[in-house]
C-alpha cells in the first residue's frame, strides 16, 4: 500500500514496523508517518487517563511534572518577548495547563484545548486555566489570537494537515506560531534507525524534520522568523517509564529495568536538546 505524504503528498514506502505499526516514508521529501486511523477515536483511545498515569509511552504521573513544565512554558514566555509583546495565546494539547500556565506568569492571557477530560478538569480546577475538552482537529471558534502554541503535540494529530487549518484560523494576521517537537534528522535519530527511542507509535503519528515541517506550515499560509533547540528538563520517573517500554522486550530488558530502578524518580534529568527543536512562524 502506498500512502501519499501529509506534507508534499508524494508517494511513500513502507519503511519500517514499530510497535507493530507501520511506519512509511516518503519517497520525496523522506517524512516518516505512521498508518494510523484518521478520526477522532484514535485521539481517544490513545490520549486516555492511562497515557498521564500508568507509565509506558506515556507518564507515570503527569501532574507531578508541573514545575518543570511551568518552567518549560515560561522560558518561552521569555524568547518570545525578542519577537512580539505579550498578548492572547491559545495552546492546543495543554494537558494540565503547566506550560500554559508558564506562558501567563510572562504576561499573556491564554486558553486551550485538550483531548483527555481528566486533565483539562485539572488544569480548570487546579490550575486555574481555561482548557476546554475536545480533539483540536473538530475545534472551531470565531476568536483569534497573537500567538498560538504547540508544544510537544504537532507528532500526535491524526491528521497533520486539519490541524493546521484549524490553527490557521486561530492565528491573527502578523501572529505568531510556536512549535516544539522531535527532530528525526538528529544525530540520535540518524545513529539508532529504527530503534531511535521516540518512534512510539500509536501515540506519535508523525516524525518531523525542521525544513520538512517548515514546509509543511508554508502551505498554511506561516513564514519562519526563528528556529532553536530547547533547554528542556525531565524527572527521571518519566524517563524510567519510557525506557522501561522500550527495554521490555530486549533480552536483558528485565536485568536492565531493575538497574533504573535504582535510580530516584524525583532527580532532574536534561532532556537531550539535539533531538529536540523549536519554530516560531508568523501569520502573513
């Protein structure tokens, strides 16, 4: 079968299996995508309250991440400050509300969308965030705003290119779109192949390199102003569960698994930057 590229809709080939899922590449521009169902119902089967709590390809306690990620959504709320003055945002995928509520300790008034109830309740309740429930790909509103973000979820849309005509619609003219995501063209990416640790699919659909990806919003009608690579923490529970998924069906992946064990769940490990960018794009 061969499936047309969500950026370029070139051809593409069956590169690999992961997870027992298909991973295509494309034959043009080589965008890695998994075939993955493209409704609604995948979001909610994947985004359930076991991705936040049960460990995995997902976390072992969302909520006990918070101050890392109210920092990770106020140091953006500092490199913005180089590009436009504070003002609204909206953040699609907000989970908890943590980088959102960042965002608003730096002056911008926001609001969100989140797929999994659980956590948009808790961002509402406790937080003190407004983040509505719903999958982003349906949302429509008439509101617009300065700036919209989307940290850590463009590789999660079933469908990359709905997603991004409903952010189109959501950004002011001369607005800003921040990005953070996966870089598959990083060293680690290129080393590892197929075993590079963030293929996880189902819950991540699409592996993005830079330029692909800023081509890909140019079709949207957003031009590129900037581009980096975060400075990104992580508590070792997290990076113990996805090891741990990982390891499970290695050989010595028991052996190995009890060796992270003894590793505390609260030390504070730097996510590896050069598997990781940002891109921040302006509405013309």
């Amino acid at each position: 079968m061969n499936l047309k590229c969500p950026i370029c809709a070139s051809p593409s080939h069956l590169d690999f299996v992961k997870h027992d899922y298909s991973i295509y590449a494309c034959n043009n521009c080589k965008h890695q995508f998994a075939d993955i169902p493209q409704t609604p119902r995948h979001t909610e089967q994947t985004y359930g309250d076991d991705y936040f709590f049960e460990g995995g390809s997902g976390y072992l306690d969302y909520t006990s991440e918070a101050d890392l990620l109210i920092a990770h959504g106020a140091r953006y709320g500092d490199l913005l400050q180089k590009y436009t003055q504070a003002g609204t945002v909206f953040d699609v995928g907000s989970a908890a509300g943590f980088v959102l509520k960042g965002l608003t300790q730096r002056g911008w008034t926001g609001q969100g969308i989140e797929p999994n109830d659980t956590m948009a309740s808790y961002a509402r309740q406790t937080m003190h965030m407004n983040v509505k429930t719903g999958v982003f790909e349906q949302f429509q509103t008439e509101e617009q705003f300065d700036l919209v973000t989307i940290i850590q979820v463009i590789a999660h849309f079933y469908d990359v290119r709905k997603a991004l005509e409903v952010t189109q619609s959501l950004v002011k003219l001369d607005g800003l779109l921040l990005i953070e995501t996966w870089d598959r063209e990083s060293i680690p990416a290129r080393l590892l192949g197929s075993n590079w640790y963030e293929y996880s699919p189902p819950s991540v659909v699409n592996w993005f390199s830079i330029d692909g990806l800023t081509d890909l919003v140019q079709q949207f009608g957003f031009e590129e102003i900037a581009r980096g690579r975060p400075a990104k923490l992580v508590y070792a529970s997290h990076a113990k569960s996805l090891v741990k998924y990982k390891l499970e069906t290695k050989p010595a992946g028991k052996v190995l698994n009890k060796m992270l064990d003894l590793v505390p769940n609260k030390l504070r490990i730097p996510y590896p930057s050069f598997d990781l960018f940002w891109a921040l794009y302006r509405c013309k």
